[in-house]
C-alpha cells in the first residue's frame, strides 16, 4: 500500500483472566480510509479499538498508531484522536451546548475558535434549535449525532467508532454514512466496528473478527473475489426439509433460507460445485419425487464470506 | 490546565443545579439534623420511670419518696412489695430505677450525720449507714450516673430541718458553657458530622458514577490530566461545604442561642481547610470503589467513627490511646477542636496551628494519592 499506515500492530493480543478476548490481530490500516471491524458481539471489536485507543493495554503486542508507538505516547496521541464510544458517553443532564462546550474546554480551545467551532458543529450535525435540549432527553439519531460531533471536535486524524449505528433508524444510518465519507474527504481515517454486513460493505478496508480471531482482511471486493465457496440459490418447494438434508454435507458451508430461495454455499473443494449439487439435491429429494427445482450460481456477498470465514452457517445461524 | 479544570467545575455545577434533589439536601442536610441533634441530645436526663420498694411502716418514707419526686430526675410510678418483684420489673423495662426503703429506714434516718439527732457520740457514727438504696438499670450509662447524682441528695427536706450549707472541699469554676447545655458544645461538633457526612458522600461518588454512567471512557481518551480532573471536581464542593457552614452557625445561633465568639475569619479557614481534607478523601474512596454502592459503604466507614471517635460524641481525652490514635488519623477530630476552640472560645487558627496543618498536609496527600490511583485506563 502506498499511503502512510494509521493504525499498524503486530500480535495484539488480550486476555481477561483466563479468556482469550483478542487473539494476535495483525492490522495495517492506511491513512485516510474507512475500515471496518465486523463481527458478532463479543468476538473482540470493542476490546481491540480500547487496546488502539489507549484504554487497554495489550496483554502482548506492539501498536503504533498515527506513526508512533502507543505505549508511553498515550497522551499525546490522544490530542489527534477522536474515539466514539458504543454507549452513549456524554452527560444526560447537560445540554447539547453544555457538552460540546465542556468538550471543547478540555482540549483547550479559546472563546472566540470555540464559538465558531460549536456553530459550525451544530450547523453540519442537525444540532441547530436543540442547543438547550438535555442530551438524554434526545433520540438516538440525535444522541449519535451529538456524539459524532463532541468526537469529532477537536479535527482528530484519526477516528474510532465503536458500534456507532446500533442505536439508530436505518435512514439515520445512511446520513451517519455519508458524514463518515464527508470525514473521510477530509482526510481523517475512520475505524469504525459493526456487525451490520451493509455497513462493513461501505468500508475501504474490512477485518473480520470472530472470537478474538482475525479471520479475513481485505476490501469488501477481494474478499467477495477470494471466497472459498461458490454460492448457489435454490428455488422450489419444500426448501426446509432440503435445507436440513444439504447442512448434514460437510462440503456445505451453509444453507439459509431467504425468501423463497435456499442460499447454499459450497466449499471450493468440489471441483464441479453445479453438477454436484444438483445431484446433492436430487439424493435428498428421494428417487421418484418429481418436485421441480431450479438451482442458479449467484454473485457472493459480504455475508456469505462472512459465514465462510467464520463457520457459522453451520448452526444456520447467520449474524 | 486552568481551561480545563475550568472545564470540570462548569460541568459539575451545571450537573448539581440540574439535580434538585443533591441541592435540595445541601440545604435541608444541615437543617434537619441541626434540630434533630439539637432537641434530642440531652446527657442530662430527666423523668426517668422509677417504682418503690417501701418496707418502711415510717411516716418519712413518703416524705423522702416526695422528695425524690420533685428533684425532677425520676417519675415513680409503681409501688413493689418486694425487691424480686422489682428486679423483675427492671428486666422488662418497667422502670429505670427503683428506690428500696428498707424496714429499719427510721433508725437509719436518726443515725444519719447532720440529719437525725444532733449529737451522736462518736463510737456510734462509723455505724451510719445511708438511709435507702436505689437498684438501677445500669446498662445506660447516663442513667445510671444521673441516679448516682442523687446519692448526695440533702435529707432535709425529709427531716423539716433547715438547711446546714457543707462547704464543698473544691470549688468550680465553669468557663464557656456555663449553664451547661449540652447544645452549645453540640452544634460546632455537629459541623464536623455533617461536613464529614456531606462532603465525602459528594465526591467519593464522583468518579464511580462517571464510571457507571459510560462518562469515563469518553473523558479519558481526552487530553485531561488526572490532577485537573480531581481539582474540578472539588472545587464546587468547597463552596456547597461553606454554605452548609453558614447555615448550621447560623441556624445554630437563632435556634439554640449557640455563641459566636470567634472571628468569622478563622472559622472560614478551619472549615475550608476540613473541606478540601474531606472532599479529597471522597477522591481516594472514589477512586478505590468501582460501584457507588461500594463508595457509599466506605464513606459510611468513614463517617461512624467520624461520629463516635472525634470527640463529637464522647470527650477525645476519655478514650485509650489506641482509639486516640485513629481518632487523630479523622480529618473531623481535628476540625471539631478547631471548630469548638474558634466557637466557643474564641481561638484564633494561628493558635491551633498543629491541626490546621495536619489537615492541610491531609488534603495534599489525598489529591495525589487521588490522582496517581486514577490511572486513564479502563484495566
């Protein structure tokens, strides 16, 4: 990669008494990208950007982070970046204002470049008419909102967003979006963890995590390109009984149901996935039992390589 | 670093105005335990519920009963046949006290010195005995010492005889206090308590709910360093805790006529000095307690032998030397001499310089205890 790395660590790990929360994550991350961490709750996102923030401290491990090392730097590194927390972190019983003054106070700005920084914050975050409204009185499109701003205050390089969209409407979630970009315009490199597969596909770059494990890295379109699996959808009736014969195969990484199509992902293992499912389904349906059934390959998804990178189609269920 | 710990104190006020009930007992706090500490605590003890054991067929066993009645101290209630019927009476709480005439009252009375007769020859006097004899509930101490005030009571009254004035062997002169109400001495004592209470509470929770609430994790990854967030968060207190020792002063001078001999100037140091030691150990305890269940619990550690050690409740002086060294390790103990030597004896902080000292040197040691435990991590 030609650009400078944001975020580069080697073996960070971190252990909680006897629990492995995140297990020898290596990350390059370059500057002025959107990368995502996605998984499922507790496979290690929020531990891993505390580690990257400073707030942890990995059980082993090297972090540098905007080109220096993390230990020993917190402080410094701190002033140029700016962390989103997955709960709500400002003060309930203060106004919008109130919290973004206070914010604003910490990092030391002055009256008059704090004036002109909260107008122009509540301008670009939809915060005008609400600057005496107690935050915690406040929807969670808002509160987000809010919280984008005071983390984005003082101009950070660098970003975190743990979680940001959890709390929020799907539209909201497509404006959160297009401030990130707006952000990213601007230079400043956005990480940011999820476990909705249609925001990790937004990202540059894309981690996915399972159990403290980095299971795959790359752009949402490598990773689609790179699957081990072809995908199928079968069309046709009694899907469920034929979903319950296909996942009993190992070279059947999944079988979803959606709508009325049965989503099947066969390992690369097979070398004429087409034929061989066909036959697959043709066993499973009994011999004699005309039942029409049409079996198309289809372009992979994120979700599918997210199942295939992390095995859990196998329980059929997908995050 | 001004900036920012001016940052922390707008924050803090703007939170404890929003909070009416916080506000509302910064207020009522003093007041309603000034009344309640004022009105009920009384070491002298009156109307004691008492019963008679009279085996006495004497006609000046009423008139010693009638005596005791109107020293005030006991109410008799019950007459007893006997002394078990008595001693069951004092089991079940019937009575506190109960006065056994005994058969021979009469013959004792007449052999008292200076009562009975005149002239007793000197062979028989070491064969006076006292008349009566009181069994008491001696389990509360302040009863059983307010009985025992009655041993001494003159039988004149018994005898119709006029009064022969005893010179006392040693004379007392009583400064400061001297119609002895337990209230003057009270009030100053009670600053140390709820200053204590009040002001510990505040702060010992200041750091746990930030931590509760979520708030830590953003204000850490900020540039804030430890020291200013700590000073933040005391500073507004220190005005609450002055306001809270305007009101019990003052309170404590309309209601209960308590004065004001000291200088205003050397109240206000002393009582800011035992601020910040007392809002810096709130710190400490803050930043040991991870829920504000655990803080509360310690700062109730703090605060009953903050009560009962100090010498707010029971002279400092009449304590073991063990208790005496724990007592001196409270920041209270030092503000109630302070706050007593100000108030009722006109001292003045320059006079008191060893306690004045201590709780500064309390206060420094705290802030940085504070701040070094508050490391600007999650782990």
């Amino acid at each position: 990669m030609s650009a400078p790395l944001a975020i580069s660590t080697q073996g960070m790990s971190r252990t909680f008494g006897g629990l492995v929360a995140v297990d020898q994550v290596d990350l390059a991350i370059s500057a002025g990208s959107i990368y995502g961490f996605l998984g499922p709750n507790g496979c290690g996102k929020s531990t891993s950007i505390r580690m990257l923030t400073g707030l942890l401290r990995p059980s082993a491990g090297e972090i540098k982070v905007l080109g220096e090392n993390l230990m020993g730097n917190e402080d410094k590194i701190r002033r140029r970046i700016g962390y989103m927390t997955q709960k709500f972190s400002l003060y309930e019983n203060l106004t919008v204002l109130e919290n973004l003054a206070f914010v604003a106070r910490i990092y030391g700005f002055s009256w008059r470049k704090r004036q002109q920084r909260l107008a122009e914050l509540l301008q670009l975050y939809d915060l005008v008419g609400r600057e005496k409204q107690l935050a915690g009185s406040m929807s969670g499109g808002q509160k987000q909102r809010l919280a984008l701003a005071a983390a984005t205050l003082h101009y950070p390089e660098l970003l975190f967003l743990d979680e940001p969209t959890s709390a929020v409407d799907p539209e909201n979630r497509r404006e959160f979006w297009e401030r990130l970009f707006d952000l990213c315009d601007q230079g400043t490199t956005i990480l940011v963890s999820t476990h909705y597969m249609d925001e990790a596909e937004r990202c540059h770059g894309l981690a996915i995590l399972e159990r403290g494990v980095k299971r795959a890295d790359g752009s949402p379109q490598q990773l689609m390109q790179q699957m081990a699996a072809q995908v199928f959808e079968i069309a046709g009736q009694d899907l469920r009984s034929l979903k319950q014969a296909l996942i009993k195969l190992p070279e059947v990484l999944s079988a979803a149901q959606i709508g009325s199509r049965l989503r099947v992902l066969v390992t690369n293992s097979v070398s004429e996935p087409l034929a061989w499912l066909q036959a697959k389904v043709e066993e499973a349906r009994g011999a004699g039992v005309q039942i029409e059934t049409q079996i198309e390959m289809v372009r992979p998804n994120l979700e599918d390589v997210f199942v295939t990178c992390t095995g859990q189609g196998r329980h059929g269920d997908v995050a | 670093m001004l900036l920012r710990i001016f940052a922390v104190v707008v924050k803090e006020l703007r939170q404890l105005s929003r909070d009416r009930m916080t506000f509302g007992m910064i207020v009522m706090i003093p007041l309603v335990q000034l009344m309640l500490f004022g009105y009920a605590i009384n070491t002298d003890a009156r109307h004691l519920p008492a019963g008679v054991v009279n085996l006495s067929a004497s006609a000046y066993a009423p008139r010693l009963v009638n005596a005791v009645q109107a020293s005030q101290v006991v109410d008799f209630k019950r007459n007893y046949a006997n002394v078990m019927e008595a001693e069951a009476a004092l089991t079940r709480g019937e009575v506190k006290a109960v006065l056994y005439i005994p058969p021979d009252f009469a013959e004792r009375l007449l052999r008292f010195p200076n009562q009975g007769q005149a002239e007793l020859p000197i062979s028989a006097q070491p064969l006076a005995r006292p008349v009566a004899q009181w069994l008491v509930d001696g389990s509360d101490t302040v009863v059983a010492a307010t009985i025992k005030s009655l041993r001494q009571m003159p039988l004149n009254e018994v005898l119709d005889r006029p009064v022969s004035a005893t010179v006392a062997s040693l004379e007392v002169v009583q400064y400061f206090n001297p119609e002895q109400r337990s209230v003057v001495n009270i009030v100053p004592g009670l600053l140390g308590v709820i200053l204590t209470m009040t002001m510990v509470m505040f702060t010992s929770a200041a750091i746990v709910r930030e931590r509760e609430q979520g708030n830590m994790e953003f204000l850490i990854t900020t540039p804030i360093r430890p020291i200013e967030l700590m000073l933040g968060k005391i500073l507004p207190y220190v005005v609450v805790g002055l306001v809270q020792v305007s009101i019990i002063l003052g309170a404590g001078h309309v209601l209960f006529d308590v004065p004001f001999r000291g200088g205003l100037d050397s109240m206000a140091l002393a009582s800011m000095l035992f601020i910040c030691a007392s809002l810096t150990l709130g710190l400490v305890i803050s930043t040991i307690a991870k829920t504000q269940l655990q803080s509360m619990q310690l700062t109730i550690f703090v605060l009953l032998p903050s009560i009962l050690l100090s010498g707010f409740m029971f002279p400092y002086e009449a304590m073991p030397v063990a208790a005496q060294w724990i007592a001196e390790a409270l920041p209270a103990t030092h503000f109630m001499r302070m706050s007593r030597a100000i108030v009722l004896r006109d001292a003045q902080v320059m006079e008191l310089s060893f306690d004045a000292l201590w709780l500064l040197g309390f206060t420094l040691v705290g802030l940085v205890v504070a701040s070094l435990r508050f490391a600007k991590r999650l782990d």
